[in-house]
C-alpha cells in the first residue's frame, strides 16, 4: 500500500509554470491561424489527467501537462511505506512515481532520469524541436537556450560553425557573439575574408581605421582588425584610439566576463590580462582554476565558461589532490566509460559524454567508436546485432541511438524518431 502525495517536480518537462505562461502568451501575440482539430477543453483532475488525451490542445499529455501536477492526485509521487534506496537511473525505477534514491525528485524531474532518452523527459532534442521558438519542456528555457539542444546528439542548428548557422543573424550557441563575430565561424563562406590580390585597395593594409574595424583580414596575415599589430600599434591617432577603447587590458576589463577585443578569450584567459600589469596579474592568478579549493567550489573562478573539473586547469592538473579528486568524478577511464553510468552527473552517459568520446585512452576510443558508431555501416551493424552494446538496457532500433540516427538505414524511416513519439 502507498501514500500519494502530490509534489512539483524541480526540473524536466514538468518544470516552470513560468515558461508554460511565455508559451500561451507567445501564442496569444502570433497571428491568428484556424486550428486542424477543435480545442478539447481544460486538463485537470484525475478523469482528464488519465486520460490519454491532450484535453488543452497544448502538446502535453496528462501528467506531462504543468496543468495536472497541479490538480490531480493521479500525477504526484508514491511514498511507500520503506523508504527505497535504490539508484533512479533505469526505465523501470524512472516510471514508478517513487523517489527511489531520495534526492527530493522523481522519474522525468530527476536529472539521472533525463538522461534516457527513451524517457522522451525531454522534449527539445533534435534540430526541428529546438528551433521552433517554443519552450517545449516548459522549463523556462528554449531552443538553444536550453543545455539538451546545445549538447543534443543530433542538433546541428546550436552550433555556430555552418555556413548557415554564420548567416542566420543568431547567436545559435549562446556565448554572446553572432555569426562572424564569433569565433568558431571563422573558415566559414559567409565569414572568409574577402580577397585582397596585388592591385586591390586593401592589400597589403590593415592600417585604416576603416580596415580595421571591418572583421576581415585584409592583409591576409592571419589576425583580424585590432589584433592586428598594424591596428593596434598604428601611428594613426583614431585607430590607435579606437583598438585602445577595445583592448582587454586592465582590472576592470580583464574581470567583467566579456570579450572586449572579440578575441575569443575572455578576461583572465587572455594573454593581454594574464600578462598584463600588476594588479591585473595578480588578479589573474588568484583566480586561476587548478587548486583543491576552486576545482571543488561550483564556481566558474577564471570565467571561462568551465567550472571545476570540467575545466582543463583542473582535469588535467598535475597537483595530487587536484588530479585526485578530480579522476574520482569525471566520466574518463574504460570502466566509467562503459558502465551505463553517468558518473559525473552532467547528464551524459558514457560515450554521450564528451570526455569519453574524446577521450586520448586507446581503449576508451575503442569502446565509443564501437558503442557510437562513425558511418552508416558500423552503425546499421550495431543496430541490428541484438546486443546491447551501450549498456542501457535498449537494443538495436528500440535505442534511442539507433532509432533517432539518421545513418541507422536498418531502421524504418518511420522510426527516426525517440520510440516514444
């Protein structure tokens, strides 16, 4: 016999009342469009939370729906009489309405759960459902704001290095640059520099103040504008004067978390901070990510983006402590690799985590190149051997790997998509 009690999930599908609002006033402020089936009504209580049906017509099916967490007994959390003390980490134990692991939340709004994406906890996961405006998991994040389209297996549109994602005048990957000026276009067609020939007025210089603020490199040396020594060390007072008012030199600059000089490298990370005047180098060095201390603190301390041991100052420290603690969280290693875990909490599992299929370990690339496959015929053998070779509990096209792969010819068109949909 179980208690129910009713809870609000802290994170997944369920998360964010807040978001569910955005998306109905985001509907309301689009242009009206004569809807294919008529509007069922409202979802909530038990009957409607039950049902099968999304009685609201808004995408969410009974317990997925914000409405009926709300409003129906039907959608809480058991409490069984024993308190378990299991791991939420498998389909069985993350469909149970129970805390299993008694970590405050359950199935779809424990993070353990999320990862599996069989679940389907999280419904931006492919390039069509995290571009199309709407905060889909009501979490109060959307498209590539949201980490799972950022991280996404098979998301292309949340990376800012296609030409079409150079040319789209988004910030497709959130680091607060747009297409070429950010760096991971450079290479890119609508980035390349324009040609500058014998006999062009640009060639040879990147010395007017109209050449260096154009984002190109003119003189084809390899450095664009600013960061060209012919800027920023010209003679020319507007352009010395404009590349100065750019430069990332100085406390106040080398500590506000923006890439002033549009560099690629923010404060600390910078040559121009790390080796730049006293107190900016001091600065500097009290912030740099590689003791016990500040690789075990939650906090990004050399604002790069990274925090603790998922920054390289402290996953690849040589300092004892560090390395130590350090090797006993991350997901690297043949064993944490191919466990089914996610040992590091990120919410990538082995070969989904980047520091495994990235791994430099012989043994590791074996397993991943193995588990992920790098061409359809590798991956249309691994989905078809009746083996479950990622250790998730799902075979072949019944894997979300394998189902939602668009390489994985073996299986049916109609099954490239999460089994769930």
């Amino acid at each position: 016999m179980v208690t129910r009690r009713v809870r609000w999930p802290e994170s997944g599908p369920w998360f964010g009342l807040a978001g569910y609002a955005a998306l109905v006033v985001l509907a309301a402020a689009c242009e009206f469009q004569r809807p294919s089936s008529p509007r069922f009504g409202y979802e909530f209580e038990d009957d409607k939370c039950s049902n099968g049906v999304d009685d609201d017509y808004d995408g969410r099916i009974d317990c997925e729906d914000p409405d009926c967490i709300y409003t129906s007994g039907n959608c809480g959390e058991d409490v069984p009489l024993e308190p378990p003390q299991e791991v939420e980490n498998t389909f069985a134990l993350c469909h149970d309405s129970v805390d299993n692991d008694e970590n405050g939340t359950f199935d779809c709004g424990d993070k353990k759960c999320q990862s599996i994406y069989e679940l389907c906890c999280g419904k931006e996961f492919d390039d069509e459902s995290c571009s199309d405006g709407v905060d889909n998991d009501a979490n109060g994040f959307f498209d590539c704001e949201e980490f799972a389209c950022r991280n996404g297996l098979f998301v292309t549109v949340c990376d800012e290095d296609t030409d079409a994602t150079c040319a789209d005048g988004k910030d497709n990957d959130t680091n607060g640059l747009v297409d070429c000026a950010d760096g991971s276009c450079d290479g890119t067609a609508p980035c390349a520099p324009s040609p500058c020939e014998q006999g062009d007025p640009c060639f040879g210089a990147e010395s007017s103040l109209a050449f260096c603020q154009d984002k190109q490199d003119n003189d084809g040396n390899g450095f664009v504008d600013c960061n060209d020594f012919s800027c920023s060390k010209s003679l020319d007072a507007a352009v010395a004067g404009f590349c100065a008012g750019l430069a990332e030199t100085g406390l106040q600059k080398c500590s506000d978390g923006k890439d002033n000089d549009n560099n690629g490298f923010v404060d600390c990370n910078d040559f121009s901070c790390s080796q730049g005047d006293p107190d900016t180098v001091a600065h500097c060095e009290s912030v740099v990510e590689s003791s016990l201390g500040k690789c075990s603190d939650g906090i990004d301390n050399d604002k790069n983006g990274y925090t603790d041991c998922q920054d390289n100052g402290c996953s690849k420290s040589e300092v004892v402590d560090v390395k130590a603690h350090c090797d006993a969280i991350l997901e690297t290693g043949p064993a944490k690799c191919h466990d089914g875990q996610d040992n590091d909490g990120n919410g990538f599992i082995d070969c989904a985590d980047y520091s495994c299929k990235q791994s430099d370990d012989p043994i590791v690339q074996g397993l991943c190149q193995e588990s992920l496959g790098e061409d359809t015929a590798t991956v249309n053998l691994r989905c078809s051997d009746g083996e479950d070779n990622d250790l998730d509990t799902f075979v072949d096209c019944a894997d979300w790997d394998c189902s939602y792969n668009p390489l994985a010819t073996v299986c049916p068109e109609e099954g490239k998509k999460r089994v769930c949909d």
